[in-house]
C-alpha cells in the first residue's frame, strides 16, 4: 500500500468504534487490513488524492464489513450473527429467483463457501474476503447468489443437445 493509500489511525479508531467490531471479537488491526486490502481494490492501478482514501472508507457500509471479516476469520459469534439475520433474507432471494427450490440449493452451498470449508497453504478460503463494504452485505449476497444461479444455469445449457 501506497503512503498516500493508508489509513489514517485517527480515522481507523473512528470506522473500528462505528462498526461496532469488538462485539465480534474483531481487533482495530484486522479491521484495518481489510480495509487496506479493499483501498488497494478500489485504487488498483491508480494514485488516489489525499481525501479520496478517507472518503471512499468514510463511504463503506462498516459494519457489514466487519461482520464479513469477523466470519471470515472464524469469529463464532460473528457467524451465529450472520447466520440468524442474513439467511432469512438469502433464502427469500433464492425463492423469488428460482421458486423451484433450486436456488435455494445454491443458497445452502453459498454459506460453505462463505465460512470458508476449502483451504489453501493452512488458511480458511472464504468467499467474504472478495466481499469489501461497498454495497451492503445484503446486497452482495444477493448478486453472488443469482451470479451462481446464472452459471448453473449456463452449466446446465452445455448439456443440452443442439
């Protein structure tokens, strides 16, 4: 990360007390590497002003991300959280796309791939860790839930005989 990319600590310890990330037992560093991971994602292949790194992190949805970040690292708490307010909603999202219960299947192979079942070199893989604050949690799980009906979908297609 660039100097003009990092995170001002005043500015830290204000996005780490609204986030509320020390209910999920999330530290002021964890948070702040996320937020470093995804400056670097907003600003790849540029050389952002001297505001535009505090404004785009003063625009995050910051407690979705936290939460996100505290699941992905396997906080249990976070994950009950997330478990109890987000399926509710996911499953909603699979009905109205695919009310034939096959989304809902997707759905249900989302959460693995969110808690982070596949490992590489020692570490949980999980799906939250492309997920950066930009848009609500809510949102995101959305779009990544119809983007998997859409490839099963086209999945599907290749099986059909011409």
């Amino acid at each position: 990360m660039s100097p003009a990319q990092r995170i001002d600590p005043s500015l830290a310890k204000r996005l780490y007390a609204h986030s509320q990330a020390a209910r999920w037992d999330l530290s002021i560093d964890q948070l702040c590497e996320t937020l470093e991971a995804g400056v670097s994602h907003a600003f790849a292949g540029r050389s952002p002003g001297p505001n535009d790194v505090d404004r785009h992190l003063e625009s995050l949805h910051i407690a979705d991300l936290a939460l996100a970040t505290a699941c992905a690292a396997g906080h249990e708490a976070a994950w009950d959280h997330f478990m109890r307010e987000y399926r509710p909603a996911l499953y909603r999202a699979a009905d109205a796309i695919d009310p034939t219960s096959g989304a809902r299947d997707l759905a249900d192979t989302l959460y693995a791939d969110l808690f982070g079942l596949k490992e590489r070199d020692g570490d949980r893989q999980s799906l939250f860790r492309y997920f950066h604050g930009r848009s609500s949690l809510a949102t995101w799980l959305r779009a990544v839930l119809s983007q998997r009906h859409i490839d099963r979908l086209r999945a599907d297609r290749r099986l059909d005989p011409l």
